[in-house]
C-alpha cells in the first residue's frame, strides 16, 4: 500500500482531490494533512471521512517537527502539496504569513521528504501545486502563459508562491529530489471558501446584498472546474514526467463583469426571478492594489503529453457550481457564521 499525503486536503481544491485519490485507489492510505485555518473544513469530506484507506492529521506545516513525524509514521511515500495561503487581498494585509506558511512550509515539507527518502527515491515524488499568478499578468490579446514564461509576480501572494516554487526546483538540482510541479488557473466549484468570487456572489444575490466589482470589472481570468483540476492533478501525478513542469488551464477567458454577469443571470433563473432582477447589486469599488490585468493558462503540453482536456463547458460547469450552492446553503451559512469552526478537532 502506498501511503500518500496531501497537504491542504479540507480545502477547496484538497478537498475535491482527496476525495477523487481515496474513491479510485484504494489500495493507497491518503492522509489529509492540514492546519484547520479559517479556509479548511472538514465538512467538505463528510463522504469519504470512514473509508478505510482515509486518514486525517491536524498540522502546521509550518512545524518541522511535527511534519518529520509524519513522515516517520506513515512512511510516507509520495506528496501532493496544496497547503497555501492563497488569498491576494489578505497576502496585501499580512505577508508575512503568506511568507511564512507558502515559502517556509514548503520548505519544511521538501526537507522532511528529502531526509526521510534520502538513499533512496526510487518510486517517491513530491508533487507541487502552484497558480499561474507567479507569471504575472498579460496585456490583452492571444499571448498565453506557457511552462517558459518568465516569473514575474506582483502580490506578497504570487511572490511567495513563485518563491517555493524555486525551492522545489532547487530541491530536485541540488538533491535530486524527484519533483513535479503544476500551476492552474482560477479555479470554480462546489466547497470554495465565500470569500472568494464566485460562492461570495451567488450567496450575495441569493440574499440581495450588493456585488462589489473592482475597477470596471475589465480584469481577465481563465477559469477552470475544480473536478478538472483534481483530474489533471491525478493525472500528471502517476503519468508525468519527473523533474518537469505542467500548466493547467480552461482554455476559458473571462472578464470579471462579464462572469459576474453570467453568475447573475443564472442564479436569478434558479431562483425563480427575473432575467437581470439582480443586475443593480453591481457595484463598482476602488481596485486592488496591483491587481494584474490578465491572466490565461496555455495547456497545451499537458494535452498532447498526457490526454487531459477540460471535461465541462464553462456554462455547464457554473450551472452545476450555482446549484450547489443554492441547494447547500447550510454549509455555506456554517461558514459565514463561524460554526463549521465549532465542529472542528482543536490542534
């Protein structure tokens, strides 16, 4: 049996690639690794929570000790790294944490793996997970971001992340750590925390709050279904190649007024009103501080080397996204109000 941690796992993407590994390989031990902060819940996995082959540790990855334990336990064999902080408005208020928990967990994590595998890495990875923040921001047009793009981030958020990226590079040149590493796109789907845009505006239509939009709302992403990335995930984790680099994106260019456009025409509909009820919620705000104008993901090199490709039009993938939210209010109004917190072991 191969014993798998994943770090981040009671959150949003975690959650959704914890659940894929435990249901389709049983003969592996997942062990969900995560800190419980405010973006983790354990109510994302109430499904698989008594599988045999699911274990859950509350740890700091930011506690080298305790991750050397983990390692010594489990006899870990492989990792997929996803614990971040991952916020950009909060990594503007506070980046020493995003510091300390994405630049210095990860190194805790590489070093943890290196000692407990060192002799012998026949059959170990250490997977990275990254965002496709770390290339900074395109003008408009057709340039897509590729595995060559040159780093260039422009938030404590992406500068952190850019920053362990590097030192999982440098893990796999000086040690010869055997590595992989992904960077996506925005992700959409059910269990992402209301924080973030797209749960935060379906919840404010559903309670006629207003629709804070930055700017004009002229900010480009490319979105992706969050069941595709865990797939993709999957995916490069057994099939690619060692050492190497993949992209993971939807192919699927947004503006933020347009998305949010979209989101309001389909929650109104779902919710029985009017086409547009919704549309004078909008408002527009100040914008971010550094807010990059656009970002687009190039997949190209992970559909020709490994077969993968977006299974759901981004139309269909909202629908889905909307209705679950709209049908699973308890959970979301758990979070909003704190409780999920109540229902949590305490660390």
């Amino acid at each position: 049996m191969q014993n798998i941690l994943i770090t981040g796992g009671a959150g949003f993407i975690g959650s959704h690639l914890v659940r894929l590994m435990v249901n389709k390989y049983p003969q592996y031990r997942i062990i969900n690794l995560d800190k419980l902060t405010y973006a983790g819940n354990l109510a994302n996995l109430k499904d698989v929570e008594d599988r045999p082959n699911y274990l859950f540790e509350q740890v700091d990855i930011c506690d080298f000790v305790a991750i050397q334990a983990i390692f010594e336990k489990y006899d870990i064999d492989g990792v997929i790294h996803l614990a971040a902080e991952s916020h950009v408005d909060r990594s503007i208020k506070d980046p020493f944490a995003f510091a300390q928990t994405n630049v210095m967990g990860t190194l805790n994590l590489l070093e943890a793996a290196k000692r407990s595998w060192e002799g012998s890495f026949e059959n170990k990875l250490f997977y990275h997970v990254s965002t496709d923040e770390v290339y900074g921001a395109l003008k408009m047009g057709k340039d897509l971001f590729t595995e060559d793009t040159k780093y260039d981030p422009h938030s404590p958020y992406s500068a952190s992340k850019a920053s362990s990226d590097h030192f999982v590079r440098a893990y796999h040149d000086t040690y010869g750590l055997p590595i992989k590493i992904s960077n996506c796109s925005n992700n959409y789907g059910s269990y992402q925390f209301p924080e973030k845009l797209i749960p935060l505006f379906i919840n404010n239509i559903r309670h006629h709050k207003s629709l804070p939009v930055y700017g004009k709302g002229e900010n480009v992403r490319d979105w992706l279904f969050v069941d595709d990335h865990a797939r993709a995930i999957d995916l490069i984790y057994h099939k690619g190649k060692v050492g190497d680099v993949y992209n993971i994106g939807g192919f699927n260019e947004w503006t933020n007024i347009d998305l949010i456009k979209v989101l309001i025409k389909v929650t109104d509909r779902l919710l029985g009103r009017e086409e547009g009820a919704s549309d004078k919620l909008i408002t527009y705000v100040t914008d971010r501080a550094g807010h990059d104008l656009r970002y687009a993901i190039d997949s190209t090199k992970l559909k020709n080397e490994l077969g993968w490709e977006p299974s759901l039009q981004f139309e269909e993938g909202v629908e889905k996204t909307v209705k679950w939210y709209l049908e699973n209010q308890e959970w979301l109004d758990d979070i909003n109000s704190g409780a999920y917190q109540n229902c949590q072991p305490k660390g």
